[in-house]
C-alpha cells in the first residue's frame, strides 16, 4: 500500500493483508457428516483393538 492511499484511509493501518488467501474450510453440514463418519470409524478401531486385546489376555 502507497502513502496516498494509506492517506486517504486517514492514517489508518488496520487493513487485511491483501497478499493472503482466504481460509475455505467448506461446508458445516459436510463436515459434520465427516466428523461423524471419522467418529464411527474410530469406535470400530476402539472395538476391534479391544477384542484383539481381551483375546490376548485369555491365552
């Protein structure tokens, strides 16, 4: 930014940086359905790794 126009915001420097791109961290229900389906999948992990874990301690 030049001086002419930080004078025509009169002096103020509280602007965004123009040379950034803006964060798209997409849609809340799509990652809400993610989230769940992630949550899902690691419950089944959960699961799995304990019935791994209770065979193990039978033997």
């Amino acid at each position: 930014m030049d001086i002419d126009a930080i004078k025509v915001r009169g002096y103020n420097l509280d602007f965004k940086n123009p040379h950034t791109v803006a964060d798209d961290h997409g849609d809340p229900e799509d990652l809400q359905a993610k989230l769940e389906q992630d949550e899902q999948g690691a419950a089944s992990l959960r699961d799995q790794l304990k019935a791994i874990l209770a065979d193990a301690l039978l033997r």
